[in-house]
C-alpha cells in the first residue's frame, strides 16, 4: 500500500513540479484576490490560486534561527486535462526530513499532508476536498514541518481572497 501511495505521490509531483516551474517564469497571473493569486497555463492547462506566507519562524533547539530557504508557496491546482480538481499543495522551500509529514492547521482543525522532497499534499482528493472547505471558511492557515537538516518550520498562510481565487482558478479550468 505505501509504495502505491508513493507512485502516486511521485506521478502528482512530476505535475505539481511543471505548475511551479510555471509560476516562477509564468506571466500568466490573471487575478489577485486580496493575499492570493490565480495563474492559468494552456499548455496543458492548468489553474491554480496560490499565496506565500505572512510570518515564518524557524526554530532548533526551541531557539528562533536563521536559515535560507526557497520559496515557500500553498498551492490548490485545477487540472482538467488529469481529472485534478482542488489539489492542495505545499512547498516549504527546503527538502522535507526524510518520512515526515508536515501539520496543517486550519482556524484548530488539524490535517496533515505528506512529503516527498521540498513537497507535501494530502493524502487522497477527499483530504483535499475537506481542506478546501476547512480553508473557504478559515482565517488563516498554520504549516508546521521539520526540514532534512533538523529544523523546525511554522509558516502561517493569510485566507484572505482564499475563497475568490480558488473558486476563480476552478471556473478558468472549466471544473
């Protein structure tokens, strides 16, 4: 079971490594909705709403640190050309440790994603689906993860235009 769980995981970050090679050259950003954005692609066509975080704090040993990390980006794609439709995905900028999940916690409702590399999702489309909904009526959303090397990430995400974008990205892919 988990390494059908894994093929799986593996087939949705070869997609989900496309869409953010598509971001960060994209010019295609077609709304913004308060602390969210929505990009569209053609070639395969693909929406997404995505934000970067309003705090992150690093911490080892319980002590706040320095540390360099890429871009750190929540996700929900709508891809109809792949039956996907509100996957949320999260990159925290530095490769995950190795068998850890990263904790989402939506407004006290706790979730929790998996990672592969620099990547993390839930587990099945109902996951996303509940998330999805647990976002719409959020305020905001905690990501809690620990990198390869030891430290431990809280990114805290802002829902505001949350609604708007994903509901946009969904209508522009025709879901």
């Amino acid at each position: 079971m988990v390494s059908s769980i894994r093929g799986i995981l593996a087939g949705v970050l070869a997609l989900t490594g496309m869409a953010v090679s598509a971001q960060e050259e994209s010019t295609n950003r077609v709304a913004a909705n308060t602390d969210w954005s929505v990009f569209v692609e053609s070639n395969p066509t693909e929406c997404w709403g995505v934000s970067a975080p309003k705090e992150t704090v690093n911490t080892r040993d319980g002590r706040v640190v320095q540390v360099r990390r890429g871009e750190i980006l929540l996700f929900v794609f709508y891809r109809p050309g792949a039956g996907v439709k509100g996957q949320v995905t999260f990159t925290g900028g530095y490769p995950f440790a190795p068998d850890s999940t990263v904790g989402l916690n939506v407004d006290g409702r706790e979730f929790q994603l998996f990672t592969d590399g620099e990547w993390a999702w839930p587990a099945s489309p109902e996951d996303d689906a509940q998330i999805v909904t647990a976002m719409k009526a959020g305020s905001s959303a905690i990501l809690t993860a620990r990198s390869s090397r030891g430290t431990q990430t809280q990114d805290t995400f802002s829902l505001l235009g949350f609604t708007a974008a994903v509901e946009d990205a969904e209508k522009r892919c025709g879901s």
